[in-house]
C-alpha cells in the first residue's frame, strides 16, 4: 500500500522523533544491530537498554554524521576509540517514523 506521506514529511516527523544519546565507548554499546542498523535486541544490562533504546530503532547518526550501515557505525566507532575518544553521542529513530504505513 502506498504511502500519503510526503518525503518532507516523513523527513521532518524522523527529526521529531529522533533521539540522540551518549553512550561510553569503553564498553559494549550492548545492542545487536541488522545490517540496515535497525536494533535487533538490546541486552540485558547493555548500554543500549539502559539508555531507553528500543528494538527497532534505526541508527542514524553518531556525532552528526550521517550514518549508513551497522559496518559504517562499527568503522566510525573503531575510529574514535583510535582516537582516545571516550563517548559518543548516537542518534536513533524508530523505524516507524521513517517507513510509515
């Protein structure tokens, strides 16, 4: 079924409802990704869940920049942490809001 949603639209109301949060890059974020970047699972415990993510969230971002895949999140992470960068701020979307119904 086609959608009534503009592109703009399904842009602005992604904005709305994304959710941008820090995650210590010293440990496990605790989350399994597809290779979309939609969370599969949070694990008990992890980072992820304890910071509110829900499965089927979308990353979209980490520290701004646009992100591509759950490789690119893990290239990107790779980096920082060659970096001595200690956290990162991780921007999530519900898959909802970017495919709605």
């Amino acid at each position: 079924m086609a959608s009534t949603h503009s592109t703009g639209q399904v842009v602005a109301a992604a904005a709305m409802e994304a959710r941008r949060l820090a995650f210590d890059l010293t440990s496990s974020l605790g989350m399994e990704l597809t290779p979309e970047a939609v969370v599969l699972r949070c694990l008990p415990g992890g980072q992820a869940r304890r910071a509110g993510v829900r499965e089927g969230w979308k990353v979209v971002g980490v520290q701004g920049q646009q992100l591509r895949s759950s490789r690119h999140l893990q290239d990107l992470l790779a980096h920082y942490k060659e970096l001595n960068v200690r956290e990162a701020a991780i921007t999530f979307v519900p898959v909802e809001v970017l495919w709605p119904l």
